[in-house]
C-alpha cells in the first residue's frame, strides 16, 4: 500500500531530522577540514575581522566565508559547541533534501520525489557531509535549487522572471560558499544541454539583466572587500591556488587516477547503489527526454570534469549525487524488481569486524601513531557495538528475506539501518578514537595560559579551537609544552607528560633536558610522518 503525499512528507521529516539533526556533538570535530572551519569562525571573532579568514594567526584564501558566518550566528543559539559549528550544514542538507523532493514532484510525481528525496536522505555519504562542520551541505543545497531552476529557464517556451531570479540568487549564494563551482556547474551543463538539443533561443532568456544584478549584488561585495584588503594576495591565493591550480596539480597530496570516484561512487550511495546504476544503464532511452537529458548532463559532467582533476577529494562527487537521486527515485516508481540487501549488508559486515581484526595487521604498519590508533579501536568498538550490529544485520536480512512487504517499507527500513549505522554506532565511536584525544589534550592546553605552546604541523587546527590558544609550528625543543604524535618526542630523555591517549601526547619538556637524536635518527623519524 502506497504512502499518501502527506504521510510521505511525514516519514521525510522524520528520517531528516534524524540523519541530519541528530547527535551534532555526539563527535568531537574532526581534523582537518572540520577544524579548519571551526577554527576560522573562531578567529573572525577573536580579530573582530569578518571578512578574512586565518587559521593560528595565518591568512588563508581557500574558502569564502559564508558557512563562517552562519557558524558565528549558530553559536549565539547553540555557544562554542560542536552543534553550532554542525548546524548551518544540518539545516543547509534539510533544504537540499526538500529542494529535491519538490522539484522532482513538480516535474515527475509525488511518489518518484519520495524515493529521491529518501535516497537522498539516507546515502552513506551524504548523511555524513550533511551535517559536518564543512561547506558543502551549504553548496549543494545552493547548487541543487540553481540547477532545477536552471532547468526550468531552458525548457519553459517563455521567460519565467520567479525562476531567473531564484536561479542567480541561489547561485550567488553557491559562489558566496565555495567559489567559482557554483558558476562552472551550471554554465558548463547550459552549454551541454543546448548543444544537446541544437538550440541557443534559452540563452537569451537565461542571460536577465536582473538576475545578473542580483548575482552580483548576493557574490560580489565580500570579494571586492577581500581584495581591498589584501589585494594580490587574495587574487593569487584564493583563484590561482585553490582554484585553478587544483584542477592542474595534485594539491596537498590530495590526489587520485582517473577512476578514482568509481570506488567513491559506490560506496557513497549506499543502500540504493544498485537502483542507481540500473537507472543509469537506462541512459539510451533518458537520452531522448529533455529533463532525464539535463539530469545525466549534469551528473556526467560533475564526474567526468573532477576525473580529469588533478587534486582529488571523495566529496567533489557530491556536486553531481542530486541528479542520480532523482534517476534512481524514477527507476524506483517504474520498477517491481526485488530490492536487494546485498551491498549494505556487506557494508555493515565489515563495519562490524573491521576495529576487531586491526590489530592483526600491526605488524606490517610502520607508521607508530597508526599503530596507536590500531590498538585503541577494540576499547572503542565494544561488546555493545557488536551486539546492535548483529541486531541490525538480522533486521536486514529479514528485510531481504520478506519480498512481499511493499518497497516502500523495505526501502525505507533499509534507510533507516544505514542512519542508524553510521550516526549512532560509527561516527560516535571514530571521533571517539581520532579527535577525543585532541579535544582533550586541548582542554588541558587551555588551563595553561602562560605557556609557550608547541604544535609539529598544523594538521590538527580542532586543537586551536578547543584549547582557544595559538601555537608555534615547528619542531619541538626543550622548554616547550608540546602538542604531538607521541613518537616525535622519543628522542627527549625525560618530559612531564600532562596527556597521552591514541598516539598523541601534550608534553612538557624541561628546559635543561638533552636530546640524543643526532642527524639520522631525525631523518629517520621525519621520514615516517
């Protein structure tokens, strides 16, 4: 028996709520890129400068500052907390999610919008970027009402003034966000489309006097302000380096083959991997349809433009996941094929036994503070963990075993296991192993204020955030209260070490203490970071 369109919003809200809103500081912030932003916001306030960003007291251009400033406004609800750095990006997915289901209800019908805004909801990876300190959530949610109000501009017979504005509002928001991707997707999927269907009559529509005005008026002004203040600086740091160089380099190491989003791909859309797939092998028959058309443009370009990357990170994919959303939702309405289990099932196997059969693999790690993190996982990943996994494993498999429950129900559940998975069970316990020892060590930190302070990289900048501190980056020597990996301190005979826990330590080493490393055995121990 089908939902009806009110109970389908219903069930929605319930399963958003929960992927999105639940458990917003259930984790510690993750390093780097969640601390990289929370860290940020925190400086805009500390320097009363909310305009340009810095990290430990230094200027960095990679990201225009919108999602800083929705953080800033959180905390005046939530304070300095992980849920407030969470929450623009919970709210931003929320959005995404109900841009999704009604646009595609308006084009297609009620009960394909359910199964895309569901497939939405509940895939691995966006679950997990929907409601990180990050943003993304912000972007795509941006990105998805541009490119549906795009799409509208392209087919209408005549100008539709409600959606070119949206259009270039939202994509000023999008440019606002992260940059010119917010401009690349939609102009580079325009052209496409059009040489697609051998016209250019819609560029005249979609190019509105208005709407550009607006656009400038929403992206511009924070831009124009940032090169006042920092001129070149910000043009060369901001659009030459973490724009345009990473399309032509790897950059910080970040870097992949061509099929490095194929792995990324299926896994990030678990549990619904498959009934994506099977609407993409459908491609022949949406290649003749104009809005299915601008759907596999959309994804096809987003795919194929960050394959050719040269810097690659797993959530660049995202950018295109709404329009397979919505290919799978279709698939779904049209097909009676069982729904299979199988994928998800394996991935909750190895959710389950991985943390346990870590330690085996110590032997052949030669990193020490992986070697740490290998061994704290069982303290972590306990009998209780093991037990609602199993629980979840038994419910799955009933719900493949019971083929004439209605696929609603069985997708839904399926859904719901995978929320269930990743937002109780997993996340908690792997912030727990990576970034409780930094939060903590941090509060420490954070009671010793007139104390030099020592990081080795700036690779942990949740540290900055939690301890409110500064620090030196650089190598450690006596004298200093240090923040580190434990193994970067072995040379040191003695040290009082005030924190330990998972490889990571907060030292401090006195000042009359020697050091027995001589040139090599530095070499040696550089060489394994």
């Amino acid at each position: 028996m089908l939902l009806t369109d009110k109970n389908q919003q219903i069930v929605l809200w319930i399963l958003m709520l929960f992927g999105f809103g639940w458990g917003l500081s259930n984790a510690p912030l993750f390093d780097e890129d969640e601390g990289f932003f929370a860290e940020g916001t925190r400086e805009m306030v500390l320097r009363q400068d909310f305009i340009s960003t810095y990290i430990n007291q230094e200027a960095r251009y990679d990201k225009p500052p919108l999602t800083n400033w929705l953080q800033y406004a959180a905390t005046q609800l939530l304070g300095w907390t992980e849920a407030a750095m969470r929450l623009p990006s919970a709210l931003a997915a929320i959005a995404w999610m109900w841009t999704i289901y009604f646009f595609t209800k308006r084009k297609l019908n009620h009960q394909t919008a359910w199964y895309a805004a569901l497939f939405a909801t509940c895939a691995l990876q966006v679950t997990i970027i929907g409601k990180a300190a990050l943003a993304d959530a912000l972007l795509n949610a941006a990105l998805a009402g541009a490119m549906f109000c795009l799409f509208e501009l392209l087919a209408a017979p005549h100008r539709q003034l409600n959606y070119i504005l949206l259009f270039y509002f939202l994509t000023g928001l999008g440019f606002l966000t992260k940059g010119p991707i917010a401009v690349l997707v939609p102009g580079a999927v325009t052209i496409l489309y059009l040489l697609r269907w051998r016209t250019w009559k819609p560029l005249l529509r979609l190019l509105h006097p208005g709407g550009i005005a607006l656009f400038l008026l929403v992206a511009t002004p924070w831009y124009v302000l940032q090169y006042q203040k920092n001129g070149d600086e910000f043009l060369q740091g901001f659009f030459m380096n973490h724009n345009l160089n990473r399309f032509q380099t790897a950059f910080e190491g970040h870097y992949g083959g061509i099929l490095y989003f194929v792995p990324i791909l299926l896994v990030g859309l678990l549990p619904f991997t498959g009934l994506m797939l099977r609407a993409l092998g459908k491609a022949r028959f949406l290649w003749y349809d104009r809005y299915f058309s601008f759907l596999l443009l959309w994804f096809a370009f987003v795919f194929v433009f960050f394959s050719l990357s040269g810097t690659k990170l797993h959530h660049y994919i995202i950018y295109g996941y709404s329009p397979l959303f919505v290919l799978g939702g279709w698939y779904a309405s049209q097909s009676r094929r069982p729904v299979g289990v199988g994928p998800l099932m394996s991935l909750l196997i190895v959710l389950t036994v991985i943390p346990f059969i870590l330690p085996a693999g110590i032997p052949y790690v030669n990193d020490e503070y992986a070697v740490e993190v290998m061994r704290g996982a069982a303290e972590q990943f306990d009998v209780w963990y093991v037990l609602t996994m199993v629980f979840l494993l038994l419910l799955l498999g009933l719900t493949g075993f019971k083929t004439s429950w209605p696929p609603q129900l069985r997708l839904g559940l399926m859904g719901v296991v995978l929320l269930v998975t990743v937002n109780i069970l997993w996340m908690p316990r792997l912030g727990a192993l990576l970034q409780e020892p930094v939060k903590e060590a941090a509060l420490i930190a954070k009671t010793l204020p007139n104390e030099l302070l020592v990081v080795n990289d700036h690779y942990t900048p949740s540290f900055h955030f939690y301890s409110g501190r500064f620090a030196q980056e650089r190598e450690s020597r006596p004298g200093d209260l240090v923040f580190t990996k434990k193994h970067r301190l072995k040379s040191f005979q003695t040290m009082d070490v005030l924190y330990e826990k998972y490889g990571l330590v907060l030292a401090r080493i006195p000042q009359n203490v020697s050091s027995e490393t001589n040139h090599e055995e530095k070499s040696t121990l550089d060489g394994r970071e």
